[in-house]
C-alpha cells in the first residue's frame, strides 16, 4: 500500500455559506500547513469554487467539485461543463454519488459519460459506488457493486486501459448521513472486492495503483479503524467535514 497516499476528501454537499466557506478553508490551510499528511481535498457547492480556491491555491489541498455535465457546453439549463470546473481550479469531481443516482435519477450510461469526459479534459473522477439497505440484506452487494462498476466505466473497459488517476469511492447507502458506519470489516470486504475486480478487468497493477475511499458517516472517532483496513485507502467525508475540528480530526488520524 506505500505506492498510494491516502486521501481524505471532504464533501460539503449544500452546506454552509460562502464566507463560512472561506473560514473554514483558511482554518484548513493555517492548520495544514507544513504538516506531512494525507492528500486533502475539498468539493465545495458550485458557487463556492472561485473563492476557495483563491484561498487555498499553493497550499496543496485540492479543489473538487461535487457533479459536472458530460458536454463542453450547449442548451444544459442549471448544469457545469468540467471546462468550466477546471477555470476556477478543479482538479478533480465527484461523480455518481449515491444521492445524484437515487436523489436525481442519474444513470450508469449518464455516469459513464461524465467520467469519460473528465478524462478527456484531465479532470481527475472519483466515482461513486454501493449498495442500499434492501440490497445489502438481500446479499445483493456483490452484485450491485459489479453492475455499478461495469457500467459506470464500459467506456474505459471498452479501452482496456484503467487511467492510473481513476479514484473510487465505495459508500454503502444506508451509511450516508445516518450515523450508521459500515465495521471496519464490512467496509473492507467491499473494498476489496472492488480492488479483485479492478485486477480482473484491468491487470494487477492497476488494482495496486488505485486508490479506494470509504463514504458513509466517517468521523474522528473511527477513521483509525477504518484505515488499518488494507484496502482502505482514504475516506469521502460529509457531514464531519463542513467543522473544522472535525474534519482535521480524520485528517490527522492515526492507525
């Protein structure tokens, strides 16, 4: 695992306003600065983006935003082209969280869409997967994660070559925003099922390369646990990112 630095990312979904934005992230960069940690990175709300980023330019915490649209531009009433992303900083998105797919009806073909073009722009995705309630009790994981994986990256299978950038997030449903974490061992299992399948569409160096987050009520109390798992490579974090204690409370975890 040395060859993949974790990551801590903070989704901040339609949370606070812009100068508690703007507070928050100075807090990060003040506190981070000079400090050997994970990768951080922050997806703010759209509106937010050109602010934060001219607050935490040069610190090496990255800007991420939270969706963008899979063409350049065009008749797209409410949407954001990566081109648009990449003006105010952006170096990665996340795509294909489970509220965009459950919330807003999105689509493994519109998903695989998005991701293809973020590469295209070099934008770097971090793809969401996993599985509801109903379908872990089912026994359904497994399956669905595969189906997700399958067709949330046919048009990278199709080219048989797994961009080394490509950044997974596995969020089991029923865990997103409820206080109910996946054990430490649950979480690990689906990683490194992900991880198995990675090796058998894509070879085995790029299952080692990739880096894997865990999503789904990450708090300070147990991001150590998490981490000590082998295929844990970082963590997607909502609701606990948008304080700062908090969210540099994971940040600074030790196993």
């Amino acid at each position: 695992m040395d060859q993949r630095k974790p990551l801590i990312a903070g989704n901040w979904k339609m949370n606070l306003s812009i100068p508690e934005g703007i507070t928050l992230a100075r807090t990060l960069r003040e506190e981070l600065q000079g400090i050997n940690t994970p990768n951080v990175l922050v997806a703010p709300p759209f509106t937010f983006l050109s602010s934060l980023w001219e607050i935490i330019k040069g610190s090496g915490i990255l800007l991420g935003a939270q969706n963008m649209h899979w063409e350049d531009f065009g008749a797209f009433t409410g949407e954001i082209s990566g081109k648009m992303l990449m003006e105010v900083g952006c170096t990665h998105v996340i795509l294909g969280h489970s509220e965009r797919r459950h919330v807003f009806r999105e689509t493994d073909d519109m998903i695989d869409k998005k991701v293809k073009k973020a590469f295209e722009l070099g934008l770097t995705p971090i793809l969401c997967i996993g599985e509801t309630l109903e379908e872990r009790e089912a026994g359904k994981t497994f399956h669905i994660l595969e189906k997700q994986l399958s067709c949330s990256l046919a048009t990278i299978i199709e080219k048989a070559s797994l961009p080394n950038d490509l950044i997974l997030a596995y969020e089991p449903v029923w865990a997103i925003g409820t206080g109910r974490t996946a054990t430490p061992q649950q979480a690990q299992e689906a990683h490194k099922f992900v991880r198995e399948w990675i090796e058998e569409n894509f070879g085995e160096k790029s299952a080692q390369d990739i880096r894997i987050l865990y999503g789904g009520s990450v708090k300070p109390d147990n991001i150590a646990s998490l981490m000590a798992m082998p295929d844990i490579d970082g963590a997607l974090v909502g609701g606990a990112s948008l304080k700062a204690e908090s969210f540099l409370g994971i940040i600074r975890y030790e196993v």
